[in-house]
C-alpha cells in the first residue's frame, strides 16, 4: 500500500489528506444527523400540551427544541413575530444541518480532477524519459501503469465521497420537512384563530451537480 502511495508520486498527498478530511467528515455527519438528536421524541407533545409552561431551557438542548423555543418565548406577542422567531431559528437550524455537507462535495468533484492531473503529470514524465530510439514498450507501459494510480486514487475516494453527500442532503431535506411540520403544529396551537401555512423548507436543489449544495430558506 505504501508503494502505491510513493509510485504515485506527490498527487498522492492531496488525496490522502481530502480522505481523510471525507471520512472524518462523514463521521461526523452520521453522528450529528441521527434523527433522535434532531427531533427527540415527545418534545413537540410537551411544547404542544403545555405551551405556557414549557421548561425554555430545556427545550433548546436539540434543533426542534430551539425551534419550539424561538415560538414560544413569542408566544404573547401575536402571530407575525411567533411566526418571525420561528423562521429565524428555522433557518439557523437549517444551516448547522447542512455543516460540512459543502465541503464534502467538494470533494467528492476535486478528487477525481487530482487523479487525472496525476495521471497527465506521470504520462508526462514517462515520454521525457523514454528512449523512443529503442521502442521499448514494456517501459511505457510500466510508466502508464504507475501514473493511472492516482487516477484509480481519486475515484476511489470520489465514488464514496459522492454518495454520502447525496444521502447527508436527502436525509437535511427530510429532517427539514419533519421540522416544518412541527413548527405549523406549533403555530396553529398558539394562534387558532390564524391558520396560516407557515413554509419552512431547505433550497437545496437535489437534483443539482452534487458539488453544490445551496443554503437552504426558511420562506
């Protein structure tokens, strides 16, 4: 594996580090995401039974609970500034969700371009040394075979890369629908009297190149 590494040759160290940086960022995201850490459940019941003796600071030890919290500490002010506090902590929230998701799909388009550039840098080196006068074809082959290592070096980190940050932004999209609902379940109990739909949604285009990763709006 370590012959692999130096064979090829200084492209290698680029890669080895954005694998790193993927896999710790994957990590961290798996933990992060977990759906009981989002949306602990009976919080919404609690906030919902009990809205004017909610325990505030208790509520906001997770993101619905800030969310709930953000409300109800509006909750004698009418409904425009409820639903503005419940748009500001949505769209916080929103953010740290999508924390790393950007970088990773950096990743997950850079890494394939370093193995190319290492493929052309190794192919490059191989002609300047070649004897072309003596045709021999077992070293360009050899040469050829060393400088596609960092091609297979890049995808190898890219396929994975691609794949989690597709599933980290299917997963933020759906915590962000769970937590639209609750909000409106929210907003409904402490203005009956007002039932307006209250939109908060993610911006993130899943169909996009997945390189990109918008900021998600709570509308």
């Amino acid at each position: 594996m370590l012959d692999l590494l130096f064979v090829g040759g200084w492209i290698m160290l680029p890669l080895v580090l954005s694998s790193i940086l993927a896999l710790a960022i994957i990590l961290e995201r798996l933990w992060s995401l977990q759906r009981k850490r989002i949306l602990p459940q009976g919080l919404l019941v609690q906030a919902l039974s009990q809205p004017g003796k909610a325990d505030l600071k208790h509520l906001r030890t997770s993101p619905l609970g800030r969310v709930l919290a953000a409300g109800l500490a509006r909750k004698e002010q009418g409904e425009g500034r409820i639903r503005e506090a419940l748009q500001t902590a949505g769209s916080h929230e929103v953010h740290l969700l999508e924390k790393y998701l950007s970088p990773l799909g950096s990743i997950a388009a850079i890494t394939p371009l370093l193995g190319l550039l290492g493929t052309v840098v190794g192919m490059i080196d191989v002609f300047q040394q070649l004897d072309l006068s003596a045709g021999n074809a077992q070293q360009l082959a050899g040469g050829i075979s060393m400088a596609l290592i960092t091609t297979a070096a890049g995808l190898t980190i890219a396929i994975p890369a691609l794949v989690m940050h597709r599933f980290f932004l299917r997963r933020v999209a759906d915590l962000v629908v769970e937590l639209e609902e609750a909000s409106q379940q929210l907003l409904d109990a402490l203005t009956p009297n007002q039932p307006q739909p209250l939109h908060l949604h993610g911006d993130t285009d899943l169909n996009t190149s997945s390189s990109e990763t918008n900021t998600s709006a709570w509308n």
